[in-house]
C-alpha cells in the first residue's frame, strides 16, 4: 500500500470503541451503509451512563424492532412513510434522526489478530438512542435486511455481505525516520521546493518518539480511503460566498477577538477535543459578545466519553455535536487535563466550591457543514465559519507538516514516497476521505501578491509551533482533505 521514507502518518482521528478494546475501527463505506435496516431496541434505560445489554447474550432485551431504510444522499423512511436524515460518521458508523428519535451507533468489528481486522458493515454494535429532547434512551443493535419486515434470522448474511478484512500493518506507519523529517537536511530540500511555506526545525520535536508523533497527529490507526472531489457549491452557496468579506478572521473582527487561547495536547491523540471545544468556547464568545469566556474540560472527554476513544482519537462531530449535546461539557478547572486516558470522574468528586462545576455546557444542535458528512465544500464552510463562528475540520498531516513554520501549507510529496497514491472507490457516492487530524478553523485569507487562498486554522500544540500555534492551509483545493468534514455545534451559553 503505502511506503515512504518519509513520514506518512497515515493514523486517523479514530480508533476503536473502548469498551471492545479491538483497537482497530471498522472501515465501511457509504454503499455498506446506505440500504434497508432493522433496529432492535430496548425498553427505555434508566440512566444514560448505563451501559448498553450485551447484545449476542440477551437478545430478548431487544424486542422492539423498527425498520429504516437509508436512501441517497441523506433520507432516512420508516415502514410508515416517514421522512427523517441520516449521516455516516467517517467510516465508524451512522447516525439517524427520524419520528423525533435519533439514532447512533459504530458499525460492528472483530480483530481476529494483530494482522486480521474484520468489518462487518451490516450491521452496529449496540449503540445508542434516545428522543430529539435527550429523554427516553434506549440501547439498540441494527442489522441491515432484506425486506420491510424481515426478522432477525433474514439479516443479510454474511455471504451476502461479504466481511472486509485488512491488515492493520498496511495501516501503520512504515520506515518511519523521524531524523529525517526533521533533519535540517530534509527541511533545506521542503523549503528549495515551493515558495508558498516555511519549514523549520523544531528542536523540541526532534526529541520526541515516534509514538508521540502519531499521537500529536490524531492517534494510531488510518483509513486509505479517498474522494476525488468535495461535494460542488450549489448556486445558492457560491452567491451568498460571494457576498463575503474577501478575508475574514474570528481572532480580529474589528478588533476584538473570539477566540480562546491556543493549547497543548501533548502526546494524546485527543486532537477531536481540542478542536471540539475551540469551537464551542469561542462560539460561546461570539453569542455572547465576550461576556463569558468557559475554558472547556478536555480531560472530561478523554476519560467519559462512549462516543471516542480517549487518546487513540475521536471525531468533533461525536464530541462538539453529540456528546455535549447528550451529556454536556465542563469547565476545565473541575477537571484539568493530563493527556493520558484515565478513569473517569464523575460529577460529586468535582471541586464542589467551585461554582462552575455545578454546571454542564450543552449543544441544541449540530451538523456536518453541507448537512450531513459528504456535502462539504469550500463555500459551504466559508457561509457557516462567517454567520455562526469557527468551525471544527479533519485533515490529514504527513510527516512534512511538522516543519511547518509561516505561510501557506500544502503537502509537498516526496519524489523518494508514493504518497501521492491513493486508492479510489469506484461507488456512486463515496464521501470519504482521509483525515487523521482535527483543528478548528477561525478564518480565511488570500495572499495579496500570488492570489492564493488560504485558511487560517487553531492547531493544538502548543503556542511555541506555527504562528503562535496557527497555520495556514490552502483553500479550495481540499488540500490535505480539509473541506472534507467540517462540522458545526451550536452551544447554549449558561
Ligand atoms: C476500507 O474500505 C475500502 C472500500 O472497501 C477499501 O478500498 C480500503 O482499502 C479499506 N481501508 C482499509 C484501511 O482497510
Ligand atoms: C460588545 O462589546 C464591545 C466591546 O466591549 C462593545 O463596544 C459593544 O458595544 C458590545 N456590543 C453589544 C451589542 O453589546
Ligand atoms: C476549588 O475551587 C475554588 C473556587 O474556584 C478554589 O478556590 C479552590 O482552590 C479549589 N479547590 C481545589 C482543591 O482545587
Ligand atoms: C529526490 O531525488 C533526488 C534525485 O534522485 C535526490 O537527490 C534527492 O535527495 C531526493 N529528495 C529527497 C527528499 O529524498
């Protein structure tokens, strides 16, 4: 598959669901997904923290059954004729919101061994659902069917539905030599090649493992997947994109600023929560005129969170959307971060003195920018970033961005790597495309000189990295996959 000398951190935002500690994801395309289905939920749940019944172990617990079926581009129709949404999350699973209920769960995976991961796309692990107000949750396992009605034993078997095994070899990071990457040598040739960035070493990172590296890029594993193109501007986007400030940026909006201040993750693949809660601090300043600025926990996700996988990774929309919006958020002071997955604290061991730990920050409402995950583009973020605030994205980092020092990044491959390489899927609609790092973007410019369009984007490692902790991406050109996924939270300020 892929090799490089160079580094290729072909590891992803996301990993595995904790609690199967198989840690490598399923990988399903939106073909796998799209199709008719059969949930089986449970009596309602007492406690939402609860843990979902086993599901293989009893089954009996699952008696309620509801059929959906999942049509393009994002139409989710029950047996009655009912119209609600859905959306794939990346490749980990789907979400539906149809007759005031939604619906979430990672589609289902075994690890036979180090080398032998299995998906099966057809059907989830138990997941989670609840009514469009947070009440009433239920656990519930879907299983894709043939015909309305089909029960349990009809599933599209197996055979049917052939399980899609890779080996999580191809998916680590091969010939890795970080000296390389961030030898003086190799940032000379990064920086003789194009004019457009700046490339530095960082002696601090060249004390880091490789380990660390890959954390700092979002976690462990990777998804070769790909897209040709972000889904095109409709007429109505791209004439209300042009009816935008040519340049734009959250951090100086006639000279204030929204923005909370730059952080450091350290070496936790904890990416998704950083940028999830940028986004909801500095959307909480915008609502409010910088009357309240939360610092929001991180930690809190890291060691709580059924919908991520602490340091191994996690998506914004899961975290900034879902999460906070089922069980809210908290201030960081009650629960500081240590960037290690650790056991989580509930609500009565917070500092009880402190007022904002009586608390929790929830969203009303969110959505991948475009309304569901494969609809994004340039322009469609452009509109979200400028009416509602900074908005969480995925890219994908190669060993060059490390370097990274001013100016406007693109990948520069490595005439030594295959980078370049990316498998297409031949698919009526395949939305995917490889992102392992996520970071929020404040604003957008364009070089006055050579014309170039860019993205002004908050990183997570520290102040001391980039532009006082900021880069610049170029814009319109999904370059690295950034107009690939961007989503948006919309957070209710206390
Ligand atoms: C994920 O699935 C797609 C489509 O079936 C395949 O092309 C791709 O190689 C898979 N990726 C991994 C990491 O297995
Ligand atoms: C928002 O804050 C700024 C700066 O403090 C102030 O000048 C302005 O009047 C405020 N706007 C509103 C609508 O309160
Ligand atoms: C608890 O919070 C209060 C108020 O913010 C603070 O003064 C105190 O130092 C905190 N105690 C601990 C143990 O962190
Ligand atoms: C690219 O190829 C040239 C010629 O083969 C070689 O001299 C150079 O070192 C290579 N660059 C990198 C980054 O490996």
């Amino acid at each position: 598959m892929m090799k490089s000398s160079l580094i290729i951190l072909f590891v992803s935002i996301i990993c595995c669901w904790q609690q199967i500690l198989a840690d490598t994801p399923a990988n399903c395309t939106y073909e796998d997904i799209k199709g008719l289905w059969l949930f089986e939920e449970t009596e309602p749940i007492k406690d939402r923290w609860e843990k979902c019944p086993e599901h293989q172990q009893q089954r009996e617990k699952y008696s309620k059954k509801i059929f959906i079926r999942l049509d393009f581009p994002n139409v989710a129709v029950d047996k009655f004729g009912n119209i609600g949404e859905w959306t794939m999350i990346y490749n980990q699973g789907f979400e539906v919101k149809i007759n005031y209920r939604k619906y979430f769960a990672f589609s289902a995976y075994e690890r036979k061994s180090e080398n032998n991961v299995l998906s099966y796309c057809h059907k989830t692990q138990p997941g989670w659902s609840h009514d469009v107000l947070g009440n009433n949750w239920a656990c519930y396992v879907g299983h894709k069917v043939n015909n309305w009605n089909d029960d349990v034993s009809k599933t599209v078997s197996a055979e049917k539905f052939p399980v899609k095994q890779h080996s999580e070899r191809d998916l680590y990071l091969q010939n890795i030599n970080v000296e390389h990457i961030l030898s003086q040598k190799h940032i000379d040739h990064l920086n003789s090649q194009q004019k457009s960035w700046k490339a530095i070493v960082y002696p601090d990172l060249q004390t880091k493992s490789i380990e660390h590296l890959i954390q700092m890029a979002g976690g462990r594993k990777s998804r070769i997947i790909s897209r040709p193109k972000p889904l095109r501007a409709t007429e109505q986007q791209k004439q209300l994109a042009r009816s935008l400030p040519e340049s734009f940026d959250w951090r100086n909006l006639n000279g204030i600023d929204y923005v909370s201040p730059v952080r450091d993750q350290g070496k936790c693949g904890s990416c998704y929560t950083f940028a999830s809660m940028a986004m909801l601090e500095s959307r909480i300043r915008i609502q409010t005129n910088n009357t309240f600025k939360p610092i929001f926990s991180t930690q809190e996700v890291v060691d709580c969170s059924e919908y991520s996988q602490g340091c191994d990774g996690g998506f914004s929309y899961l975290i900034a959307g879902k999460y906070a919006q089922d069980f809210g958020v908290i201030d960081e002071s009650c629960y500081p971060y240590k960037g290690v997955t650790g056991k989580c604290q509930n609500q009565q061991n917070f500092n009880q003195t402190n007022e904002k730990c009586k608390q929790r920050t929830y969203t009303i409402d969110y959505k991948y920018v475009g309304g569901y995950f494969g609809a994004c583009n340039e322009e469609a973020m452009q509109i979200e970033l400028v009416q509602n605030g900074p908005i969480a994205v995925g890219f994908e980092v190669y060993g060059d961005f490390f370097g990274y020092s001013k100016g406007i990044y693109s990948h520069q491959p490595s005439n030594e790597s295959n980078d370049q390489h990316k498998p297409t899927i031949k698919a009526e609609f395949n939305p995917f495309e490889m992102t392992n790092h996520a970071v929020l973007i404040v604003g957008y410019g364009k070089d006055k000189k050579t014309g170039e369009k860019y993205w002004i984007v908050k990183n997570s490692w520290g102040k001391q990295w980039g532009m006082d902790g900021y880069f610049w991406m170029r814009r319109g050109t999904d370059e690295c996959a950034i107009e690939s996924l961007a989503m948006a939270a919309t957070p209710i300020p206390n």
